[in-house]
C-alpha cells in the first residue's frame, strides 16, 4: 500500500493535506495512491453546498460545521475555487470566518483549485473527497460556487445536494438556465432574515410544479447563518434526503453511474497524457505543416493511425 494511503487510514492529517497536493499537482503517483485509497473509503455522507457567489455558503458551512460537531460528528470541508489559480483564494477569506474551527482535529478543510490538473478540477475534487472519506470523516461537505459545468460535475458525486438561494437577489432565473435547479435535493433559502423570502419560496414551489420532479421531491429550508438559525431544520431535511437515497437504493445506483463515468473519464485522462508524450517527442511533425497542402484533417488521422500501430 502508498505509504500516504497507510498513513491517512492512521488518520494522520499531515497525510491527508499532502494526498490532496499530490492530487492537485496530478503528481504520477496518482493513480496508484488513489487506487489504495479507494479500498479504505468508509461512504461518509457526502453534502454539495452550491449557490451564487455570495449567496452565504461559507457561513452556513461554517454554521452547519458547529452543528454537526456538537452532535459529535467529524467533518471535512473542502472548498472548491474555479476563480484562484492558486489555492488560496478563498481560503484566505473562508479562514477568517472558519477560525475558530482550525484547532479542531475533528474539523479539516481545504480549498481546491485548479493547478495542472489534466481532468480538472471536478476530476481532482472527486479524487479529493475520496481521500477524506478514507480518512473516516462522517461527513463531507463541498462548497463550490454555483457557476458552471466544472461544479455541476462535482455535485454529480456528493449524495446530498443543497442549492443556496437568497430572497430579491434575482438569481433564479439565472440557476434555472444554468440547469442547476435540477441537481437540488434541497432548496436553502439563506439570509432569510431579509425580504422577499415568502416570494422565493413561491417561486421554488411553482418550479416544482412545473418541473414535476419524479421520486424526491426537493425540500426548501429557511436558513439565518449570521444568526444561527435553520440548522436543525437543514440537518433534518439532509438526513431525509440520505433516508431517501437508502430506502430508494438511489443511492446505490448514483454512484454506481458515477463509478462508471470515472472510468470513462480517467480513460480519457491517460489518452490525454499519451498525446502529450507523442506530441512532445516529435516535433518534426510541424515541418509538415509547412506545406502550404497541408491538411490537418488528413494529418490528424494519419498520425493518430500511426500511434495506434505501435501501441
Ligand atoms: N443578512 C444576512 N447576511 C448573510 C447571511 N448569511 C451570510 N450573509 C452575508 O453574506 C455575505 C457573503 O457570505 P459568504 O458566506 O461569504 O457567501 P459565499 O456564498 O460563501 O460567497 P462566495 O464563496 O464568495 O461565493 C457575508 O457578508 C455574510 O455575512 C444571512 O443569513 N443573512
Ligand atoms: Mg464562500
């Protein structure tokens, strides 16, 4: 076994953050340390927290984080930043509000950002829950900022998906285009505290009746993070959810889908990492591009043919 993968399942946090470096670097040992890693997974929850930028994700996070520790629950947090090429980004100011966490050795969080990850970043947080679920955290929550393809992937794998929204903030419409209202199993309507929020709440209601969800219908909880309010009730309505996908099997079959989508993906990732090696090694290749004929068409698939024979 990796030496890393050992060390995390002695719940050794120092291993655990270097795991993930060497996840975020897409490191050559990669492969094989997370192959090791995937025997000792022990299935955490895994909770998606998206939403708009601002939408208050952090501090609920940071709320729920409180909560699930006084009920004795170990939890890791991993923030994932699209934005930062450095890792960092949002650290800086999830670490202000997380502070009082960081001496908890029940409490790890990490932010994620991109580096040279070959499969990106959706690919490397994947990766980077595995690696706190080996480590045994009873739960895993995931924050990433509602925008695009790369966080609808990462919220593909979490079991549990909560989609922040703020009342009169307009982002509805927006969330529905982005085709984000689909990969909610609950509505969090945070900042409650301020108005507009019994016309959000309409507005979810009237989606869904529009929508027509089959199976789970999403739940919509009203949530104050600055004042510590909703917590219980959001709790309640993740471990609905989880009951849900248990008694369902749902569950079961989510990750199966996703395990086979891996497959694909990490398939896709050595294919990459071959091309880069050729392309590197031959560089003649361009002299042949000089010929005002040249045709890339042609080329590609006469070169790729070439590949295949003396693979
Ligand atoms: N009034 C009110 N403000 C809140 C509430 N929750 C969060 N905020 C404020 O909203 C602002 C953004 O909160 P964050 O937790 O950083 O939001 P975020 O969604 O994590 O933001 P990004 O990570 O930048 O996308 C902060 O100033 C919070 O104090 C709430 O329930 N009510
Ligand atoms: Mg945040």
């Amino acid at each position: 076994m990796h030496s890393l993968a050992e060390k995390i399942q002695q719940q050794d946090m120092r291993a655990l953050a270097r795991a993930i470096s060497l996840i975020e670097n897409d490191d050559p040992e990669k492969l094989d340390l997370m192959s090791d890693i995937f025997s000792i997974q022990k299935k955490a929850h895994h909770i998606g927290i998206t939403g708009s930028p601002g939408a208050g994700k952090s501090s609920l996070i940071n709320r729920l984080l409180t909560y699930l520790r006084g009920k004795g629950l170990t939890v890791a947090v991993i923030a994932v930043d699209p934005t930062s090429p450095f890792s960092g980004g949002s650290l800086l100011g999830d670490r202000t509000r997380m502070n009082q966490h960081f001496l908890d050795p029940g409490i790890f969080i990490r932010s994620m950002a991109t580096r040279g990850s070959l499969g990106g970043l959706a690919r490397a947080t994947k990766d980077a829950i595995r690696v706190c679920d080996a480590y045994g955290f009873d739960i895993i929550l995931v924050e990433t900022v509602g925008v695009g393809q790369s966080e609808l992937d990462v919220m593909k794998v979490v079991d549990t998906t909560g989609l922040v929204l703020t009342p009169n903030s307009g982002d509805v419409l927006q969330i529905f285009k982005a085709g984000i209202m689909e990969i909610a199993d609950l509505f969090i309507i945070n900042k409650a505290d301020l108005p507009g929020v019994v016309r959000l709440k309409a507005t979810l209601e009237e989606y869904m009746m529009i929508a027509q969800p089959k199976g789970w219908s999403p739940l919509i909880v009203k949530t104050i993070s600055t004042e510590n309010k909703g917590m219980e009730e959001l709790w309640k309505g993740i471990e609905q959810h989880k009951s849900y996908l248990f008694e369902t099997r749902q569950g079961e079959e989510r990750r199966l889908k996703q395990l086979e989508l891996e497959v694909y993906e990490l398939i896709r990732e050595e294919i990459w990492r071959d091309v880069e090696r050729r392309v590197q090694s031959d560089q003649s290749k361009v002299e042949q591009l000089r010929d005002p004929e040249a045709d890339p068409y042609q080329l590609a698939r006469e070169w790729y043919g070439v590949w295949k024979g003396d693979s």
